[in-house]
C-alpha cells in the first residue's frame, strides 16, 4: 500500500520508505502523524544547523561542500538536508532548484538531500520542515543541514528550530544601516561572506564585524527568546545541570569568508560548525534550544488545532454572511470577529 | 490538505541545451506543481536517486542528444531497482516517430516532442497522476 509508512524500515534506514515517510509528514496525513508519534523517542540526537541568507548568496553551495568535507572528513556519520524553496503564491506551484548546486552530493548512501516547498508559510521554512527534520532524526542522519528560502530581513524561523544558525551574506549587501537592523543578522551564530573574490568582499566583512563590535547579538539564551514570542500557555523552563560560568557563556559570532564554488574556507566554516555544538553543550544551552523548539512546535499545533475545530463548528453560510457585512463595511474586522465567536454554530 | 504532484525534471547525458527543460519546469510550476529540477548531465543513477529521494509522483526526461535509446532503458533499470516502477516517465526533446514505440515498450508513459502545448503535458500528467492514485 502507498500509503502505509513501515516504520521498521524508515528505523533501519530504507531510503525508499524514509521518502514516503517524509512525503506522509509534508501532506500532513494521519500515517505521518502516527509515524512520528512512534519514533518521537528516538529524536533529539541530531545536530540540526540552519543555513540562511538573501537569495543567490550562495546557500546551496556552501551546503554542498560542507557536507562535502563532513562526509569526507568522518565517513560514518550520516548527514540529511532538507532545501526549502518558496511556492508561489497564485498557483501554489514551486520549482526547487537547490539540488543543482548539490551534484557532488549524489551516489553517497550516507547522505539524504530532500526538497520542500513552503506552501504558504512565510518564516522562511515550510510548516512541516521541523517535523521532518524529526523524521530524519530518527532515522538516525547525525547532522541536518536546513537550507532556508531566499530569507530578506524577517525570515527567521530557522532560530526556532536550529541548533547552529549560519548567515549567509553576498558582498554588496549594503551599509552598517542595514548590518544594524533588527532581524536576520541578529539570529547568526556564525557569519558567513561568501563569494569572497568579489571586489566588495572585505566591506562587507569589515561592516559585519563592526555591526558585531556594537553588542553581540546572541548572548540571550533561548529561554529569553522564548519570552519575544507570545506563546498560548507558560512556558516551562528548563535548568541545566551545568554550572553557567562567565567564561564558558558567550559565544563569539565569527565573521568567516568562503568561495564555495571553489571550495574556499570551508574547512574553517565547518570546525566553527562544531565547535559551536560542543559550546552549547558546554553552556547547557543546547537543551535550553531543543525545550524551545518543542514548545514553540506544541504552541503550533495548538493554534493549528483549534482552527481546525472552528472551521468544523461554524457554518460556512453563516461566516460568510459576516464577512459580507465586513466587506460592506457595515462591521470592523474586529466587530466581525466578536460576531464569529459569539454566533450561531452548526 | 490538497494533495500535491511532485515531478522531477533532469536532463540525462552530455548535451547541453536545457532550455526546453526549463520551460517545462515553468509550465509545470505554473499548473501548481512542485518542480525538482536537477541540472544538466545527470546520470541515470543519480536521477533514480533524486527520484527516491524527492519521492515524486512523475519524472520528465529532456534529451536533445540523440542518446535517448542507450540512456532510457539504463534509467528504467534504476528505477526498477529502486522499486519505484510506480513512478510515470516522460520524454520530451529531439525524438524521432519511429523510436516512440519502442520507448513505451521500455515502461515510458509518454512521448512529447517539440511544438506540444505546455497546457496539454500539464493536463494529461495531472490525469495519470490522478488516475494512478485510484487504483
């Protein structure tokens, strides 16, 4: 059956039922769900980094060759990707190209590269992406490489879900206003220059450091960054064994520069990588991160849920009489919204 | 949840020329499609691999270089080794008439060559895909 998932095989590392698994989880089926109910336990080994940036900074190839030296560098560790590139907003169509800079990639049984369209979400990431990163956790990839959309400013959903974000700036990027701005720069755990031949490289690398000279941005622990995000219940906070001392607390954001189509500063860019997991570790913050995550990921499915509930509840006639008189003008958004949960259930 | 289609686009072999590829990656996107477009000289293991991977519904093959009769049957045969004979296969490009036959012989769903309307590829993937589902 096609639609079954055999968990057993995902477990075991079958490529072909891990797909369908991820397929199942993507079109959110009850299958999927129940899948990833039964491996939930085995979640929470993997090292999940982020990579982001504007479009054409270079993202995929900077993937590419990372996983490249990884794989090269410790042939037994098993590294996943997931790219994510947008649907379109009219036809909900999409054309995921991230593979194309990742051929080099391709006949390693111990790599696992899967596309994904974001299918309306705007965070960057699809809504599924953190669940499917749960898959390939369980089935055992060490490493999860998350390439993010062609992020702009405010798509900054990969901090929620990555252990290590990576930033990605082509040179060119603009000036100090910009490094300053609230956002995409301030989620970076490590700055990538890509591209760094070009002419405009070490601008872009000396703006960056001294946007990094201003306050470090990363010194708040994923706790506090919870408190940033109205969540639907109180969130519990978890305390680490780990005795917190100042010297062993922050985490220098490094300002790397890599030619990825050559494969330029990739060796430093992936130490970095590591380093960072051993620094969260070390700092009790890793487990701070993955408390966020679940919790930000159970606030989801709340919201989720309960519009589900809403939309089975309420008569379609009756919503769109309101939304009518909205149109109308005769109620404000707000006027129509006190009328929706009030009025007349099915 | 809308169920959607999923559709690989590669280009097999040495030439080139992807533009008919890209065009048909568009059209499909368009139709409301999720496009994995590969690359050029794509290697029939690794298009059976990003098939796997992507566990997609459909794969189309773009090939202007005259090689399609050695490299069709060489994908096939990952694919079967794959498991994944559920998955339709098309072919567009440079195809002679005379050699349609034995394409569809080798398991391929359809020919297209120059001059098809993009709606029709669309319309008529869209109808298999469907129909494969209610078996």
């Amino acid at each position: 059956m096609k639609n079954q998932i055999d968990v057993n095989a995902v477990l075991a590392g079958d490529r072909r039922a891990l797909a369908r698994f991820l397929t199942a989880i993507e079109n959110e089926t009850a299958s999927g769900r129940q899948t990833l109910d039964a491996v939930f336990k085995r979640t929470g080994q993997a090292h999940i980094i982020g990579v982001t940036g504007s479009p054409g900074a270079g993202k995929s190839s900077l993937v590419n060759q990372l996983v490249k030296y990884f794989r090269q560098a410790d042939p037994s560790k098993k590294i996943a990707i997931i790219a994510v590139d947008p649907s379109s907003p009219f036809t909900g169509g999409a054309l995921l190209g991230d593979r194309v800079r990742m051929r080099d990639l391709s006949g390693d049984e111990g790599i696992f590269i899967r596309s994904m369209a974001t299918r309306g979400a705007l965070g960057g990431l699809a809504r599924t992406t953190s669940a499917m990163a749960e898959a390939l956790d369980a089935a055992g990839f060490e490493m999860i490489f998350i390439e993010t959309v062609g992020a702009g400013q405010s798509e900054v959903d990969i901090v929620r879900l990555a252990h290590t974000t990576i930033v990605v700036e082509a040179p060119g990027m603009g000036d100090d206003i910009q490094a300053s701005k609230a956002g995409i720069l301030e989620i970076a755990d490590i700055l990538v220059v890509n591209k760094a031949d070009q002419p405009m490289a070490e601008n872009a690398v000396r703006t960056l450091k001294a946007m990094l000279e201003l306050g470090h941005p990363i010194v708040q622990s994923a706790a506090e960054r919870l408190h940033h995000r109205a969540l639907a219940f109180e969130a519990v906070e978890v305390t680490s064994d780990i005795h917190q001392n100042s010297e062993a607390e922050s985490w220098q954001v490094p300002v790397l520069t890599t030619i990825s189509t050559e494969g330029v500063g990739i060796q430093e860019t992936a130490e970095k990588i590591l380093e960072h997991g051993v620094a969260l570790k070390q700092r009790g913050e890793w487990k701070k991160r993955e408390a966020a995550r679940l919790q930000e990921a159970l606030h989801d499915l709340l919201i989720q849920t309960f519009l589900e509930k809403w939309q089975r509840e309420s008569s379609s006639d009756f919503v769109q009489a309101v939304i009518r008189d909205m149109l109308n003008r005769v109620h404000s958004p707000h006027q129509a919204l006190q009328i929706l949960i009030k009025g007349q259930n099915k | 949840m809308e169920r959607k289609i999923r559709v690989l686009i590669a280009k097999p072999g040495l030439d080139g020329h992807d533009r008919g590829a890209k065009l048909i990656a568009r059209a499909l996107r368009d139709a409301g499609m999720e496009v994995i477009y590969t690359g050029l000289r794509q290697t029939p293991q690794m298009i059976a691999e990003a098939a796997l991977q992507e566990d997609v519904d459909v794969i189309g093959l773009s090939i202007l270089s005259g090689a399609h009769m050695g490299l069709v049957p060489r994908i096939m045969e990952e694919l079967r080794k794959n498991k994944m004979e559920d998955v339709s296969v098309f072919v567009g490009g440079i195809i002679p008439e005379e050699d349609v036959p034995a394409l569809l012989e080798m398991g391929v769903t359809a020919v297209y060559g120059p001059g098809t309307a993009t709606q029709f590829i669309s319309d008529e993937i869209r109808r298999i895909v469907l129909a494969s589902e209610e078996e």
